[in-house]
C-alpha cells in the first residue's frame, strides 16, 4: 500500500507518499503505483529496513532508484558515560539547550552542512527545497516538534535529540560549522546528549548515517558505537 506522507506533502507541495508492504511482486507494484498517479503522487519513496535482493530487483525493475544507504549505529548510555568517566576530558566549550531565540542562529549555520545528505542528491529536490527544509527541521527541533532537545554552540555546532519509544533515544542531527570540525565539538556534543538521555531514562542511543559519509562513521566508530543495522531507501519519481 501507498500511505500519504502528510508533512512531506504540505512542505514541498507535491503529494508524496511511501510504499509499504511485507511482501510484493511487480505486478503488485505496478498496480500501486498506477493507483498513486491517479491520485495525483509526485514522489514515492520505500526504505528497505532488511533489505532482500529479490524486493530490490523488483523495485529496480519497477524504476525505483537508489536514493539513499543508511548504517544504524547503537550504544549503550551506561556504557558511554564509563567510557566520558575513564576519558575525563575537559571540553573547551559548554553546550547549552537551545531556546526560539537561537534559531535564526541555527539556521544560518546548518544550510551547508549536509551536502550530501538524500534531499540534496536526490534530483526529485531542488538545491532551494533541500535548503529550506533544514531551516524548519532545526526550528522545528527547537520547538519541540522533531525533537525533544537541541544543545549548541552559538554559530558553531549542534545535536538535535529525541526520546523514542522502548527505552531508546536518537541523535537525528548533529553538525559542526565547517573550519571547526576535529576541535572535539562533536564529542562535546555528544557527551551532553547522552547525559540528557540519562537524566531521562533512557537506556540505548541510536543513531543513523548515510553510508558514503566515512566522517559521520568514523566518529561513531571511535566514540565505541556499533552498527545495529542498515537501510536503503528507493525513490520513485512519477
């Protein structure tokens, strides 16, 4: 089945929509997809969370493109906290939470900080629309409405965080102002996150990245991360 993606829809104002389904043939496929062009979609999209050759040739032969590969990454927050104990490094810079007054502050520093993220490969999107979908995320973030908190730096870095449910918390951005990355902004940020998420109760950290971004990687790699798992996100355009 095709379900509406209702934000999507309002912000880019094409109607877009995601594939779901636990099992599916091409026949299947090109019947949703000709009941979505009747309904006017402009944009499908389906995220494999365990992927199987056999759904991906059939997306492939169904025209879907891959737009995305995403890697999983897991910790746990006692384990964190004992490695920050251990560590007991002494951070130049103190993150705090942001408020609605910082937001045109974190707007200004997040436009060129994922240049390779989906919305800006993908060609579906325009350069405009990628842009302006991350000034409302990060607004949006502050206001509680894509996460529960966000810490910065004023015009240098951010985390956005959110409690998610079965005793999980997430990391959905976190980004440095380039020219100050390798400073150890990034792990300040951290630490204060999962010190929230302690505060908070919650257990587990997730957090996902693109496959082709080996910084993001390898900074969850040295923090003590492990890869939980991946995905694949197909895009179609009609």
């Amino acid at each position: 089945m095709i379900r509406e993606l209702k934000w999507d829809t309002e912000f880019f104002k094409k109607k877009i929509g995601a594939l779901i389904f636990d099992e599916i043939s091409e026949v299947d496929i090109a019947s949703e997809l000709e009941e979505a062009r009747k309904k006017n979609y402009k944009y499908i999209v389906c995220q494999l969370k365990s992927p199987k050759l056999s759904i991906i040739n059939i997306l492939e032969e169904s025209r879907f493109y891959l737009s995305d590969v995403g890697v999983i990454w897991e910790m746990r927050v006692d384990e964190y906290l004992s490695i920050v104990k251990r560590k007991s490094l002494n951070h130049s810079y103190k993150p705090s939470e942001a408020e609605i007054k910082d937001i045109p502050a974190l707007q200004e520093i997040i436009r060129p900080m994922f240049p390779n993220s989906r919305f800006y490969s993908d060609p579906f999107f325009s350069n405009e629309e990628a842009d302006n979908l991350y000034y409302i995320w990060i607004e949006n973030s502050v206001l509680g409405k894509a996460a529960d908190v966000v810490f910065h730096m004023p015009g240098k870095a951010f985390v956005t965080c959110k409690k998610i449910n079965g005793g999980f918390g997430e990391i959905i951005l976190i980004g440095v102002k380039d020219g100050l990355r390798g400073k150890s902004l990034g792990r300040t940020l951290m630490d204060s996150s999962v010190k929230w998420f302690s505060k908070n109760q919650i257990q587990n950290i997730k957090v996902r990245t693109q496959l082709k971004n080996t910084g993001a990687m390898n900074f969850y790699r040295k923090l003590g991360f492990s890869i939980e798992g991946y995905d694949m996100i197909f895009s179609y355009a009609m």
